[in-house]
C-alpha cells in the first residue's frame, strides 16, 4: 500500500505528517488520514501535488483556500439540496473568500 509523507510547499523539509493513505476536504480543511484510521485537520490547506513514486504529497495553506474550499462544499450541497438558507450562505461565503482575497493581492503589492 502507498502511504505518503506530508509537506508544506514554504517549507519542504519540515515533515507535517507520514503514513497518510487518504486526503478529503471537510468543513473547509484538509483532513488527511493514517492506515489505522487515525486522522489530522490542516486548516486552510490544499494539495498541490501527490507524487506516487515518492510516496510524498505536497499541500499549500492559506487562509484563502479555507474559504474557497468552503464556498465550493456549499455550492456543491445547493445543487443537491436547494433552498433559500444554502444561498445566503454561499453569498456570505463568497463575499468573505472576495475581502479575503483582496487583502492577500494588496498585502502582495506592498512586498515588491
């Protein structure tokens, strides 16, 4: 069975967690879990990349993909299950992944 090492993309040497045979996302995280069952939640993180060969996955995290994850879960059940309450969430969702995300582009710009 393949059983992957986690890393971070800003730091790849730091190992975040190892014998990971399954990834989903749950509630805007990234659940990743060990052959036993045992699970860890990375809050607002993403996988970039699994390489199978060496046996290594790599995640990206930031607080933006925590709210797009989540706007796209909510968009997901609307379609299954419409009604007026999912809406507003998904418009509130939206909103906060929009504010979150122009704040990251304007703190870009003062880094140059």
């Amino acid at each position: 069975m393949c059983e992957f090492t986690v890393f971070e993309e800003s730091n790849p040497a730091q190992k975040i967690a190892d014998d990971i045979v399954k990834a989903r996302t749950k509630n805007g995280a990234l659940v990743v879990s060990k052959v036993m069952g045992e699970s860890m939640t990375l809050q607002n993180s993403m996988i970039l990349e699994v390489n199978v060969s060496r046996e290594q996955m790599l995640i990206s995290q930031s607080p933006l993909v925590g709210n797009f994850t989540e706007l796209v879960q909510s968009i997901s059940e609307f379609k299954k299950h419409p009604s007026p309450k999912l809406y507003d969430e998904i418009v509130s969702e939206w909103d906060k992944a929009k504010s979150q995300g122009d704040s990251l582009v304007k703190s870009l710009k003062t880094r140059k």
